[in-house]
C-alpha cells in the first residue's frame, strides 16, 4: 500500500476515535446526570455506592473526553486509555448480553468494537 493511502486510512481511523470517544464520553455523562436526577426523586438505599458511581461516572466521561482530545492533537496520551476503557465495555457487554439485557449489551458491544478499533489504528508514531 502507498504512503498517500495508510495517511488515509490513518486519518479517517483517527476522525472516527475523536468522533465515538466524545459520543462515549456523552452517553457516561448523560447516565451519570440520570443517576443524580432519580437520586432526588426515588429513596437511596446505599448512598455511598450511589456517590461512588457518580464520581465514576464524572471521571470516566472526563477520560473519555481527555482521550478525544488527545486523538485530535495527534498525542499518543488517549490511545491507551481508550483501548483499555472499550475492552472493559467490552466485557460489561458481555455480562450485560448474558445477564438479559440483551437490548443495551449488543449496542454498547458494537460501539466498544468500533471506537476499540478506530482508537487501536487512529494513531501511529510520528516520522524523525
């Protein structure tokens, strides 16, 4: 393949990590505002645990979006963590799939597959 072709298929890779991750980091957000919103409307009968998954759900939306940011500044900083945090969804699909919730593991499975892939090959080493 021609050096014109990889810079391609580099760059349409890493369009698609900065697009799914901000995406990912949107939906985190958004289940993390559901949970303080059904917080002030049902009785919490484990707060702390309810706190502890709102921290996460913060941090990991933040993570999320450094990792966008990083994609976009051609940085290797977001390349791991994004790996790392889809192959994790990954296995939350999973567990999502077997437990039932059939309609929420295969499309958090899919969208873990495409931003895995789009953030395994968005990035290469600058040329010296």
């Amino acid at each position: 393949m021609s050096d014109d072709a990889n810079l391609r298929r580099y760059e349409m890779a890493r369009n698609n990590a900065i697009w799914f991750l901000r995406m990912e980091a949107l939906i985190v957000a958004a289940l993390t505002l559901y949970l303080l919103v059904a917080a002030l409307f049902a009785k919490v009968t484990n707060q702390a645990a309810l706190i502890g998954e709102i921290l996460f759900g913060i941090v990991g939306s933040l993570g999320l979006l450094a990792c966008s940011v990083g994609f976009q500044r051609r940085k290797s900083f977001g390349r791991a963590p994004a790996v790392l945090a889809n192959l994790i969804a990954l296995g939350v699909a999973y567990f999502m799939i077997t437990g039932g919730l059939i309609s929420l593991g295969i499309p958090l499975a899919i969208l873990a597959i495409i931003t895995f892939l789009a953030a395994l090959f968005g990035y290469h080493e600058p040329a010296n």
